[in-house]
C-alpha cells in the first residue's frame, strides 16, 4: 500500500498533533506515511485580530485545496478551527479521542492574585485574540486590560516571559500536548461551568476527500464516538449562528446517562464594549431539539 500524506500547517503544535495521528495510522493499521506543511492564510497573517478578519477557514482552506487536488491523502486539524460547512468533495473521516478542553490562564507571579476569578490582579492586562475569551473576560473581571495576542503556543508563551503581557489565556490541549514547562508562571485551569471554551476545543478532526474509500476506512480507526457527538453539539450550535472564530460564542457538551447536556456563552456587543454575556443550557437525547433549545435562549429578546 501507498505511502499516506498527510496535510499540516507548520506550527510545532499543528506538526505535533500530525505526528501524533501518523502514529496513530501506523500502530492501529500499520500504515506508513508521511507529513507534508501547507502554509494558511492564518499563518501568513499574524498581526491582525482574528475578530478584524474577513470570511473562514483562515487556518484550513489552502490544507483543503491540497486535499482536494489529491497532493495530500488526509488532513489533521485542530477541530475548532475547522468550519461547520466543508467543502463540497470532503468530509470529517474521524474525530479522534479529546484532550482537556478548559482554558489555562498562564500569570507572571507579580500579577497573581488567587482571590481573583481569573488569578490576575485587577489593574493588569491579559493577552488574547479570541472575542469569546474577550466577553467572558469582561464578565468576570471588567478592569482587566485585554490586549490583542496572536502566535503559536511557545510564540504567546514567549512574549508573557518578556514582559509584553501581565497574564495570557489559551487552551490546556496546547500545552499538555506540547508538553511546555510552565512552571516559571503561576497558572489557573479555569472550570467549564464558568468559563466555556471554543466549540470543539481539544478535539482533533482528519478531513478526507469524500470518494476515497480506502483512506476513509482506514482512518475511521481512530475516531471516538463520545467525543464526536459531543463536538457534534458544539459545532451544531455553532452553524445555528453559521460563525466562525469572530463569533463570540463558548459551548461545551458532556454526556449524560440518559442523554447529553449542551452550555454556552456569547457575548452580544464588541470588544470595544461588551454589554452583556448570555448563558443558556439544554439537555435530552436528540442533537436537534437540544441545538435549538440553546439557541433560543441565546437570542431571545
């Protein structure tokens, strides 16, 4: 059998994650294959807000264009960067086990306050470019100072150790992957129930081109139930508002006994002036109803 390649963008958390799944390939099917980097359109553009972007998939289209030109077999993404609609010729083959979806609040110890909701004291800045980190932010502690944070994980890390930033907020799954030592900074795991991460945060998706059978078949090894269903949700809701990472919106899903529950947040204003967050939560045992529930509740007047 033909040696796979697999499609990546070239950040050392992107590489990791695709070594990771060819280790995955070759463990579970003894399947050989190789990695290849594609630059994206969010790669190349690392100054500017992802909130002052135009249109989707900055950190997918030019890997989906290789995919759909048939130079890569596969394309291992981190999912919450993935757009809700693919493009017509491709599909999500597997969704792989999730790492730890909370957000981590990285501090440097002259900041740390640990009575604070976000371990940082009140007349400090914080760094981040999402606007859903943004307005649950605002919520919990509106005298912090957010200033704009864009980069890779050792980038972001970097510029909180020189100085640039009192505290950074980014995602648990990066640096448990990278496996970074952050022990120079005081650190707080922030709970789900109070602050809700990015649809799909932590969760890894292999796209494929919707005809090839065979690497569809050989990848769906690798995909976990639970953790598609829950990502599922998210991602359902997050189409409901067809947004993207510009959209202020947090939702995570668990399962439940007898079903599954689904949270979310979105920030209604700007991260000029947040008026307001709205919290909303359903449970059941259909996708849809609980979908729409949450959403409802999210844009009721």
């Amino acid at each position: 059998m033909n040696k796979l390649i697999i499609g990546s963008r070239g950040s050392q958390l992107a590489l990791t994650q695709s070594r990771m799944i060819q280790r995955l390939l070759a463990n579970s099917s003894g399947i050989e294959s190789e990695i290849r980097v594609i630059k994206t359109t969010g790669d190349r553009v690392s100054d500017v807000a992802f909130s002052n972007m135009e249109g989707k998939g900055f950190f997918t289209k030019e890997i989906e264009e290789a995919l759909l030109a048939g130079d890569i077999d596969l394309a291992v993404h981190s999912m919450k960067d993935l757009p809700t609609t693919l493009p017509s010729g491709l599909g999500i083959a597997a969704v792989c086990a999730r790492e730890d979806p909370r957000e981590i609040v990285l501090i440097r110890s002259g900041s740390f306050d640990s009575e604070q909701p976000l371990g940082v004291r009140i007349d400090c800045s914080i760094g981040t470019s999402s606007v859903r980190r943004q307005c649950q932010i605002a919520a919990l502690m509106p005298g912090l100072v957010v200033r704009n944070l864009r980069g890779n994980v050792p980038t972001r890390i970097r510029k909180l150790a020189d100085g640039e930033y009192d505290a950074i907020i980014i995602a648990y799954a990066g640096i448990k992957r990278l496996e970074i030592d952050i022990s120079n900074f005081e650190r707080k795991i922030l709970d789900v129930d109070y602050f809700i991460p990015a649809p799909a945060q932590g969760a890894l998706a292999i796209e494929t081109r919707s005809d090839d059978s065979r690497v569809q078949k050989i990848v769906s090894m690798l995909n976990d139930s639970d953790t598609r269903l829950q990502v599922g949700l998210e991602r359902g809701l997050l189409a409901r508002f067809d947004g993207g990472c510009q959209l202020p919106l947090g939702a995570t899903a668990r399962m439940l006994d007898n079903g599954f529950r689904l949270d979310a947040v979105i920030g209604i204003g700007s991260p000029e002036n947040w008026l307001e967050i709205r919290r909303a939560n359903a449970t059941g045992n259909s996708i849809e109803n609980v979908i729409e529930d949450v959403y409802s509740q999210l844009t009721e007047n």
